[in-house]
C-alpha cells in the first residue's frame, strides 16, 4: 500500500541524494520520524546534521538512510515545489492588478496566491488574511525569515474595506505575534489616492515603525492602473503634486527614524520620485536596498552598477568593435536607461546605441514599467525603427525561465517580425554594460537591478 509522501520529480547530478541512489519516482515519506507536511517541515529538518530519511520506492519497498551532511542542499526536486496545493488570495483588493487582466491570457496569470511559503522562498508579499495561528507558529518554530507583509494601512476598518475581507483587520495582529517572537518582517504599502494617503499612510508608518528593529523595512508604491477596470472600485493615478504629498510625508519619517534607529525604514518607490519631477536619493537612503523588487532604488542602483563595472572595464582596456545596436525599455525607466547608455557609449564610442521607450498599449499607457511590456507593443512600436545588429531586452520582460512575453508572444517572434537577433539581458548594471559591449558575462554578477521591474504583476 502506497503510503502519503511527497514524489521525487528530478535528482540534481553529484548531490548527496544521488550518492544515496534516490531516483526519480521515489516517495519521501520521512525525516527523521517526522512525516513531512510542506516545503516548511522539509526545509528545517534538511538543516539537521544527522538526517534518517524514510523513502518508498517505486516498487513498494521501504528504504531507511541515514546520512551525514555539512547542512548542503540534499539535491532533491519534487513534483511540487511547495510538497502541497498552493494557497489563494481569499481578498478582492481594490488595487489588485491580475483584477485587471483582460480575457484570454494564459491561466497562470489569473490565479493569486497568497501563501507564505512564497514570501519565504520567492520573497512574494502576503496579506496574513488566510494563515492561521498554527501557520504562525510553524514560522516562528522553525525560525523562517524575512517574512514579508502586504500591510497597505493599519487601519482595521479601512483595510477590511482596501481587501473586501471582513477578516482583514483582524489579520494585523498577526505581526504582533511575529514581533514578540523576534522574526523578521518586511511591510509594503499600495498607495491609493483618497483611501490610505495622507494621514492614514501617517497613520500606518507610526504604526509600523513601533515593530522595529523587527520591521525591517517598508516599501510604499503607487497603484498600478490598466485600462481593463470596468466595474472595478474608481481610483485616480497619481499626480505630480499627489506623488509630492506622498513623498514629503515619508521624507520626514526617513529623518525622525534614522535618528532614533539608524535606518531610514520607509522607501518610496523610484516612480514616486519620477511622477513629481525629483533627483532619486543617494545610495546611502535606501539601507542596502531591501526593498528592490518593488520598485525602490533600482534606478539609483543601475546608475552605481554601471558606473563601477566601467571603471574596472576601463582598468582591462577591453576592446569594443564598431556596432550599432538598439534596446527597448518601459516609459518610465527610458530616460534614466538612456543616461546609463550614455556614459557607456562615452567610455566606448565605437558603440551607437538607440534606446527606445515602448508605450504600453495592451495594459494602457498608465502601466510604464518595462516588466509589463508585451510582446506585440515591441513589435508594433519597434517596427521601421533602426535596430542595428542587436536589440537587447531586459529579462523582466519575459516570464521566468522562459523566453515569453506575458501575451504569450515568444523572443522567436520578436525576432522574426523585426528582423534582427533579440538578445535578453540579465538584470544589473554589469548586465547591461556587457550586454553593450558584447562581451561574455562574468561568472559572479553585481546584485540585479533590472532596467527597472515592475512590482504590479508577479506569476
């Protein structure tokens, strides 16, 4: 009789599981006589120095292996990456961008996750609106960490109405249960015009800061808009003078908190500061840039990333051939990304690079972020433009591991409509820089920034 476990889907080449001549098809039933729930309990008991595993093979026999490891990775893949169903969003956020989708689309995109086991190993944000004390206290038993928070206000009233969850208030006490255990958090605000700006994001930031040094860092973006809303909550986008408003408020928190703690806590997103017409922050603002992947200091990043992979490129006297190449990028990063060309093509001349902003048609022209980019606007906009021998594209663009655009719209495509190699850039200053020059990537990168990901979608 086939006993509950978790398949084995691949083995990795030279890891300890292929030293203990596990195969694919295999069952994993038990670490150390602890059957195994999810991803969580596999992960913690996987740290253990001495590990009996419980496997059943494919022929019913059962296998008990003992094994001594240095806390590496046992090199095992399994048929689902959490080892159980993945948990959805039971909130209908006013501010949702997959509410926005338009009909059509692959399936993948439509289905929102709200599961902490992501926020743990994707860094997704999650609204603690579906976790229950056990799941609470399973982060805490097994020291999880960073943990990360879709807070958006602090007011219980307000948020239940922001989520359409009449739980939603109740949620927040979650992350007194967090504090006290001392875990790690991270917090993101979507700012709304007219629900949680003004003084409920004052509100909201005092509350917050009360969870430091635990609270490690919170993120506030703008509201991304489509033009796919009908029958949605009305929201406004934010203007010059409303993204000032919102940046003078976090500005002083950044004052008052770096005083008392040392870390400026609040980010505002790099859009904040492109919408009201300000100079990003140095790089001493952002704290290590904890808050990256939405949205916060990944232009102030590109700009120190390229800079520093030019000027040990200028140390190696690295010849450029003549060429002529193009890139395409989001209306929001485009003249920030054509400064960072700039100075590259100074340094190397025999470069001509045309970088080109592509509206965004499909989600509408409010969406700017490259990472909402789809393959057909690339196409039509780019269409008689003068490409050169290369176009370049951020990875941000495509879905991970893939080389597909979110209208389904494959780099092939691209490449045959256009007539011209499309070459897909990693994220990072470096990455650019090499991107440009053509040369090969260095086997240890800088930290990415992207050409500017958006933090409205995430499969």
């Amino acid at each position: 009789m086939e006993r509950q476990g978790h398949k084995i889907r691949a083995i990795e080449p030279g890891s300890i599981a292929e030293e203990l001549e596990l195969e694919p098809g295999d069952v994993l039933l038990e670490i150390n006589g602890n059957p195994i729930q999810d991803v969580f309990d596999y992960k913690y008991y996987e740290d253990s120095e001495n590990m009996v595993m419980l496997v059943q093979k494919a022929d019913g026999e059962l296998w008990e292996l003992e094994t001594l490891h240095d806390y590496e990775d046992l090199g095992i893949v399994f048929e689902n990456g959490l080892m159980s169903d993945y948990k959805s969003c039971c909130n209908k956020c006013i501010f949702c961008f997959i509410d926005q989708m338009p009909p059509g689309m692959r399936e993948t995109l439509y289905f929102k996750d709200d599961d902490s086991r992501l926020s743990f190993l994707q860094g997704n944000y999650i609204t603690l609106t579906n976790m229950k004390e056990e799941d609470i206290e399973r982060i805490i038993r097994f020291h999880l960490a960073p943990i990360n928070i879709s807070v958006h206000t602090t007011n219980p009233e307000l948020r239940c109405r922001m989520l359409h969850n009449r739980f939603a208030g109740d949620a927040l006490k979650k992350m007194d249960l967090l504090f006290h255990a001392q875990v790690p958090m991270n917090g993101q605000i979507v700012l709304c015009r007219g629900f949680n700006d003004g003084a409920e994001l004052e509100r909201t930031i005092d509350d917050l800061k009360q969870y430091l040094p635990y609270m490690e860092s919170v993120s506030v973006v703008p509201v991304g808009l489509s033009r796919f809303r009908d029958g949605l909550e009305p929201l406004e986008p934010f203007d010059p003078q409303s993204a000032e408003a919102a940046l003078e408020i976090i500005e002083r928190y950044q004052r008052e908190i770096y005083k008392e703690y040392g870390t400026h806590f609040v980010h505002a997103s790099d859009e904040f500061y492109i919408l009201a017409g300000r100079e990003l922050p140095d790089e001493d603002r952002y704290d290590g840039y904890p808050q990256l992947e939405n949205g916060v200091g990944m232009l102030r990043l590109l700009d120190c990333e390229v800079t520093k992979a030019l000027a040990e490129l200028a140390e190696e006297d690295v010849p450029a051939e003549c060429e002529t190449i193009s890139i395409a990028t989001g209306q929001l990063a485009y003249p920030y990304l054509k400064k960072q060309v700039e100075k590259i093509t100074r340094q190397y001349s025999e470069k001509k690079v045309h970088v080109y902003a592509v509206r965004n048609d499909f989600f509408g022209e409010m969406i700017t972020v490259a990472g909402l980019l789809t393959g057909q606007d690339i196409m039509k906009q780019l269409a008689g433009k003068e490409l050169g021998q290369r176009l370049l594209l951020p990875c941000c663009m495509f879905r991970s591991g893939e080389e597909v655009f979110l209208d389904d719209i494959t780099r092939q495509q691209v490449q045959n409509t256009l007539q011209v190699p499309v070459n897909i850039v990693k994220s990072g200053g470096q990455d650019l820089v090499y991107g440009i020059l053509g040369l090969e990537e260095p086997e240890e990168g800088m930290e990415g920034s992207g050409f500017y990901e958006g933090y409205e979608l995430r499969e």
